[in-house]
C-alpha cells in the first residue's frame, strides 16, 4: 500500500474538520457560461390540452386551485421552480367555479392567457380578468378567484416563492380574510404623474392591482422605438415609479418584424410569455421559435436576441431584475 504523502494527509485533516482551501473553490469569479440552468420552453400546443383535460378531470373540490407548475427539468432543487428565483404554473378556472381566498408570503401575478370575465378579489378590491390583462396579488395580500362568464379561463401565474423557500421565510394562511384596512381604488392611480394622498397605507407594492391590456397596447403606441425597432415598457408601482411588487419586475417587449433585437445578457434571470404574434429568439447557444402563449426561460448571463416573423409581436416578461439591482448583483451588457 503506497505510503500518504503531507499534502494528501494535510487535505484529509482539512476535509474532516470542516473546512475547505480557497483555493481549490476560487473559479476566477465569473457567471458559470453557458448558463448552469439553460433556457426551456413549454408550447402552448402541448399545455393547451393539459388544460382542457385539468378541467374535465380534476374536480375543484379535490385541489385547492386547479395549478400546473412550469417545472424546469433542469433545475435540480425540490418544490417548485422554473428559474433560480421565479416560479411560472398555468391556471385553469371554468364557469361558477371559486379559487377561495389564502394569501403567503411569495408575491405572485396572473396573466390572462385564454378566455375572460372572471375576476380576482385582491385585498377586497375586485379585479376583472380579460385577456392580457396583469393582476397583481402581492405578498401577503388575500386573494381569491371567481369566473361567471360562459367559457374557461386560463391564466399564467407567476411567483418567487423559490426565493421565499431558499430564504426559509415562506409562509401560508387560509382565508377567510379577516377585516381589511381600507384601499384606494384602482382608478385612482390610473391618471399618469398623479398618486392620491388618501391616508391609505402604501405597502411595498403597487396599489394598482390591475393592468389592463389596453393600456399596454395605447402606452406602447405612444411611445419611440428603439434603433432596433423595439420598444419596452415596464409596469410600475405609481407611487414610486419603482417595480410593481418587491420581487417581480415586469415588463412588455414589442418587436418589430424581422428587426433582431440587440443582443443583451444580465444577471436577472426571466420568464417570458408570447403574449402576441410569432418569432424567434438566441437564448446563448440555443434557438428557439414561438408561437402565442409558448412560454419560456430567458436565463442569466446568456446572450439573448429576440425577432418577430410574420408580423409584430409582443412578449411579457416576469424578471427578478430589480430585486438583483437593490441586491447590489446587477450587471447588464449589450453587444454592439
Ligand atoms: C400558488 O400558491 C398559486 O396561490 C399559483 O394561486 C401557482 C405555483 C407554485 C406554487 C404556489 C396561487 C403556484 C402557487
């Protein structure tokens, strides 16, 4: 049996009492590339039915809400996860039914992928659900759901309960709500550069619940395009101009036909939602073609490019962004 050498039984004294050489760890400092957690996508030609069967199958009364989770195969954590910090699931509601009021700790939205009419109570403000629309449902806020129109609705639910798992800081509470401090309408905060002084706490949110499409689609036509011919809008909070909810950063991207956008990388990661159109994207060395309601990952430190085929498009992106600049971990790079 050959003999341990000093370094070889130094390295075992290290490894058993806890401790570990910097540098056999140090990587230089560099973001892993390609991403450690590449891009994935789910087509809504493959959802769609899962949909349809969720509703014919799973009756509400055994599930709490009818909720398919965007599981990223890639990601090797337990629960719930489609990047590092977001979670995105699809969710189903027909005719008559309810989603009973609960709130947690995660923030959450919802982004009406097919149908309308059904309507979202958030905090006690009712909010309509018609196609595009984002609703808000932030962070230990009470929601329920209910539909009454004729057709199902299915929406995409975003949330960074994975952060509040990884943090150990997630908590959940079934309702009923108890009494609730008053809030100021919607309506309210829907006059651009006016935010009413009503005595209304102001929680770390956006006091707008809803945004309609309508207003994306009038602000995004009053708005320059970029060089490369897009244009991007952020949903804000109207009383500070900052994200809509502590965690979760919004924004529309439009893209204009055969314009590629200029490609970018950030240290935010991303889902995006074809909300309009079709077109493809580079995500680092991956291609990917889409089509209205695909749904993919936009991964951190890839470089990404987006083009729209056949006409405009429109994505919805949900991004950890601005929880990473407050973190001081923002970096952002375009390539000429
Ligand atoms: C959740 O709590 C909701 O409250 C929706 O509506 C989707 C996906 C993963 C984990 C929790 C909801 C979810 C979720």
């Amino acid at each position: 049996m050959a003999t341990k050498t000093t370094q070889e039984d130094f390295y075992e004294a290290v490894e058993a009492a806890s401790v570990a050489p910097l540098w056999r760890q140090f990587n230089g400092e560099q973001p892993t590339e390609p991403s450690p957690l590449p891009p994935f996508m789910w087509r809504w030609s493959s959802i769609s039915p899962l949909t349809e069967r969720a509703a014919r199958e799973v009756p509400m009364e055994d599930v709490e809400r009818r909720v398919l989770s965007l599981k990223n195969p890639h990601r090797g954590v337990a629960g719930p996860g489609t990047t590092k910090n977001l979670v995105g699931a699809i969710q189903t509601l027909l005719p008559g039914e309810t989603a009973e009021a609960h709130r947690h700790s995660g923030n959450a939205l919802r982004f009406v992928l097919e149908g309308h009419g059904a309507e979202t109570i958030v905090d006690g403000k009712t909010c309509l659900m018609e196609e595009r629309d984002l609703i808000l449902t932030p962070l230990l806020s009470w929601h329920a759901h209910r539909h009454t129109a004729s057709e199902k609705i299915v929406w995409f639910d975003a949330l960074d309960i994975p952060l509040f798992r990884h943090m150990n800081a997630s908590f959940y509470e079934e309702g009923p709500p108890p009494n609730l401090p008053p809030q100021s309408p919607d309506a309210a905060f829907l006059q651009g550069g006016l935010t009413p002084v009503d005595g209304n706490a102001r929680p770390p949110y956006s006091p707008l619940f809803r945004y309609p499409w309508a207003a994306v689609l009038q602000a995004l036509s009053d708005m320059p395009a970029a060089d490369d011919g897009s244009r991007t809008l952020r949903y804000t909070n109207p009383a500070t101009g900052g994200p809509a909810m502590t965690l979760i950063d919004c924004f529309v991207l439009a893209l204009a036909k055969d314009r590629d956008t200029i490609p970018y990388r950030t240290t935010s990661d991303a889902l995006c939602v074809v909300a309009d159109g079709e077109g493809e994207s580079q995500i680092g060395e991956h291609s990917f073609t889409w089509q209205r309601n695909d749904i993919f990952t936009l991964p951190n430190w890839s470089w990404i490019s987006h083009k729209a085929v056949s006409g405009d498009a429109k994505l919805f992106l949900v991004t950890d962004r601005d929880a990473i600049d407050r973190l001081g971990m923002l970096r952002e790079e375009t390539r000429a």
